[in-house]
C-alpha cells in the first residue's frame, strides 16, 4: 500500500513538473535540458559511477578504431546526461501534446532501404539500441509511415508505467511487454507488420548469447536473431541521433543472415551495428545502463 501512495505521488509530481517544461519556448526548454542533465550527472551517483565505469572500459576498445576522436570518461559521460536531460525534455513535451513539430522535424535518411523491405511483402525487424532518443524514433516512424511495435520493459511503479504507455502508444505505436515478447513478435510479423528490438541491454544466460560488446563479452539476448530466422523477414538496423538542435533517423541496408549460421553469429552481426553506432556518437548510447553486470563469466 505504501509503494501504491508513494508510486501514485511520484507520477503525479512528475505529471504536474512535466507540463511546465512542455510549455516552455524551445530555446528555453533546449537550455533547461542540458541543465537538467547536469544536474542528473552530480544527483546521481551511482548512475554516474556506472557511466564512468563502462566508459573507461570502453576506451581501449573505442581508441582503437579510426576516426576516433579523444575524449575522456568524465567527459563523455557528462555529455550522456546532457543526451538524456534533452530526452527527459522532449518526452515531456510528447505526452502534453507539444511533440508535434519536433517529430515533423525529424529528418529520415535510408528510407529507400525500408522501402525495399516493405515490398518484399513480408513483416520487417528493425534492430535498434538504446541511442539517442530511441523513443523519438518509434514515434516519429509511427507518425510518418506505419505502426511499430516494440518490446518494452514493466516498470514497477504501475502509474509511471501508465505515462509511458500514453507517450509510446501515440500515433498508433504497439507495446508488447518483456515477458511473452517473443510470442507477441511472432504474431506482428505474421500479420506483416514492422517490430523493433533493443539489443544493447543485458540479457541473462538463459536468454541469450555471450558476444563481444566494445570489445567486453556481454550477455546479448538472441530474441532477433530468432525472429529473423524462424520468420525469413527482412532485418533492418535503425538508428537515431541528434544533428545540432534536430534528430535524424538513419535506416541502414539489410543485413544479410548467413545461411547455415546459427543465432550466436546472427548476435554478433548485429552488435557490430551497436559498435559502430557508439563509435560514431558516442555521447548518445546509454552509459548509464549496467550493460556487462552479468559477464565476465562463459555460457554454462
């Protein structure tokens, strides 16, 4: 009960604290997200020791790779909530109705990749990770061509988890839920619609394979691989990052699963995407996340 009370006055401070920040003048609501990121990086300790854990883990792997522009961890991970305070933003303006420009604005490049898949008449993957403002991507792709239908996770706060489902579900969006997802997929994919799946999370042992993630094993889950196999679909990486004060959705070419291969080697095509994606915008991946808490360790 306690939970419930507590859980019900987050929401609604966070209802009442939102509306405020929907109605401020970009330029105005720019600032105030950069300044709410920074304030997130000295508030949150231990999701700032998280980020600058993986980050200075990640740099051996990251310097290596050319074009590689010399940063250190702390800056780096202030730049990451910067990312995530502008998100925090933008998703407030969303689910107060404010969002309407800012997903018109949203640039689409490698549509023509999309295209091709759409008229091979069968249902499409997207594979994505936890970059940028992946929200801002499933909704703007919603509002511009089709319904998308993304795994989400429950949140344990019940009316939170409410707010969300009210920002994801916009311009028509689909939610299927961690747990029975991959059944929910199976039956999108039939009906040949588009689904989408973040793989950059930790998965546990069980539910998936071990691959090299910035050059570190990390559990990956396997639940693409699985779909694109067992439904011969067409595999789409997408991706989203911000270009100055705008966002831009990149569609990549298909990737091509090698016949014969199993669902290990499929995981690690598709991490290589993840890979590149932080190599390229490394302040929009999501550092905070405990990516590698399950690993060292090898499959049992």
């Amino acid at each position: 009960m306690l939970n419930k009370f507590r859980w019900y006055l987050e929401t609604v401070l966070f209802i009442a604290v939102s509306r405020s920040v929907a109605w401020l003048p970009d330029r105005v609501a720019l600032w105030g997200g950069k300044w709410l990121g920074r304030a997130l990086f000295r508030l949150l300790k231990r999701r700032r020791v998280i980020a600058l854990k993986n980050i200075s883990h990640s740099l051996p792997f990251l310097e290596r790779q050319p074009g590689w522009v010399p940063r250190g961890a702390e800056d780096l991970a202030r730049a990451t909530f910067e990312n995530l305070g502008l998100s925090i933003v933008e998703a407030c303006q969303i689910y107060h109705d404010k969002g309407s420009r800012l997903i018109d604005a949203v640039e689409f490049r490698g549509i023509e990749h999309y295209e091709r898949a759409r008229a091979r008449g069968k249902g499409i993957a997207f594979l994505t990770g936890h970059c940028g403002n992946w929200e801002l991507l499933a909704l703007s792709f919603g509002a511009r061509y089709e319904n998308l239908t993304v795994v989400a996770k429950r949140q344990k706060n019940i009316y939170l988890n409410g707010v969300l489902e009210k920002i994801r579900s916009r311009y028509g969006n689909n939610l299927v839920y961690r747990e029975g997802a991959l059944r929910g997929m199976f039956s999108v994919l039939r009906k040949k619609g588009v689904v989408g799946i973040h793989i950059d999370q930790a998965a546990s042992a069980k539910d998936g394979v071990l691959v090299d993630f910035l050059g570190r094993p990390a559990w990956t889950t396997n639940m693409l691989a699985v779909l694109a196999r067992r439904n011969d679909v067409p595999l789409l990486p997408v991706f989203i990052h911000r270009e100055g004060t705008r966002h831009v959705v990149v569609m990549h070419p298909e990737i091509e699963l090698v016949p014969g291969e199993g669902e290990l080697q499929d995981t690690v095509q598709m991490t290589a995407c993840i890979d590149e994606y932080v190599i390229n915008h490394p302040t929009e991946w999501y550092w905070i996340h405990q990516r590698w808490k399950r690993t060292p360790g090898q499959p049992s």
